[in-house]
C-alpha cells in the first residue's frame, strides 16, 4: 500500500482553515492544520509532510517568509500559496522562492485537488526516477527483465536496438503487461539515462488542459495564465517523454 500524502494547511483565518482541512480530509489525505505560520513551523519541524498549503497574507509570519523557512528545512517539500487577487504579484514572488504553485481565493475546491495531484505526479516521478538512478547506477540493465519466452526475449532485443537511437517508440499491449517497465528500459539503456524520465497520462487529463500541459504556455497567454508554466516536452528536454 502506499504511503499516506501528508498535507499541511496553514491559514489564519479558521473558517478557510476549516474548509480546506476538511475537504482534504474527505479525500483522503493525512492533512494537519495550523493556524499561523510559527505553529505549522513547529509542525513542520516535528514530521515530515508532501506538501504545505498556506495563505500568503497572515499577522507575524508570512506566507513567503513560510515558503522561504520550508525551503531552507527542507527543499523537497512541495509548497502551494493561496493569495487574493489583490496580491497575486506576491504569489509571483513566492513562486521565484521556491513554491510550487499558487492558488487564488475563494478557493476553487475542484482545482485544489488538481493542483495537489500535479505535486503528487511531480513527486511520484522525482522519487522513481532518483530510485532507479540509485539502484542501477545510472544505466539499466535489459538483462534484468524477467522472461525467458521467445517473444519477451525478442522485445528484449529490440529495446537493445531502439534505446541509442532518437526514433519515437511505440509500446502496445494489454492493461498490466509492463508496458511503462518497457519504456523505462529504453530510458535508461539509452545516452539519455541522466536526463529526466518524464511520465503524462493524457487519459487522465482534461482536453482542455492537455495542450498547456504538453507545451507549457506564457503568461497572459488565456483566462487564468498569471505565470509562465513549462511543458512536458520542455521538462524531457535531454531525455525521455512517455506519454501514457
């Protein structure tokens, strides 16, 4: 079973606090919640946690000074930043310290949980791939695949065959058989081991919002695009896209 994503929220103003502790809770997150920015430091400090989600404006400690104490414990938690519309140039700020994204109040409960789970992917692929980077030293080994079969050795073959090259790769085959263990081997059989191995599941993802997932967009580009976002093909950039 997999770990539980641990969330803290952190807002000064308790019905807020209330509202997205609970809606968080209710999907199933371990979520804890923090009043000001002091006691979700001390949280912070005592367990580890997969993201914060804190206001920007609060009395004493601020979001950003929030962002920028997290940072410094520790660079691998994710941050989110909720921010009025009459500040969003300071969300901006927050972003350039490190946050990984920000969100707009009132809270649109439905794109929280959007937003959550782009930290949740983001992780998922950062932990997999420093894994398998550990575990095989940087370059894997085809002869690790298990199968002995004529066909599982001829796809074994052409793994071999395809991983220097530059061609896109086609992977077929039924739910469950390995195809992602495929395109990991290709990934790391091939010069662009050290590159990030980036994962997309268009089939999870709105048409609406697939374009701007695969090619990033600019700010001001739409409704809504208040900061430049990279693109999947940007992020693969030096190594490999598998779009699922």
């Amino acid at each position: 079973m997999a770990d539980p994503f641990r969330i803290l929220v952190v807002d000064d103003e308790p019905a807020q606090l209330e509202l997205a502790g609970g809606f968080l809770k209710k999907r199933g997150f371990e979520t804890v919640l923090a009043e000001s920015g002091e006691k979700a430091l001390r949280s912070f400090r005592d367990q580890p946690f997969d993201l914060v989600l804190t206001d920007q404006k609060m009395a004493a400690m601020s979001g950003l000074e929030l962002v920028h104490a997290v940072r410094a414990l520790n660079p691998e938690t994710a941050v989110i930043v909720m921010t009025a519309y009459g500040t969003i140039e300071t969300a901006v700020s927050a972003i350039k310290a490190g946050a990984a994204d920000y969100l707009t109040k009132p809270l649109n409960l439905d794109e929280l949980l959007y937003r959550i789970e782009q930290v949740r992917e983001r992780r998922r692929l950062l932990t997999e791939n420093r894994e398998l980077r550990e575990a095989l030293q940087g370059r894997h080994r085809i002869e690790g695949i298990i199968g002995e079969s004529g066909q599982m050795l001829e796809v074994v073959s052409l793994v071999r065959r395809v991983a220097p090259s530059e061609a896109s790769v086609l992977i077929r085959g039924e739910s469950g058989t390995g195809k992602e263990i495929i395109a990991k081997a290709i990934h790391f059989a091939s010069p662009r081991a050290a590159g990030p191995l980036i994962r997309i599941n268009c089939a999870a993802l709105p048409e609406t919002l697939l374009e701007s997932e695969l090619f990033g967009h600019e700010k001001g580009a739409f409704t809504g695009a208040l900061a430049t976002r990279k693109g999947r093909f940007e992020l693969a950039d030096g190594g490999t896209l598998f779009l699922d």
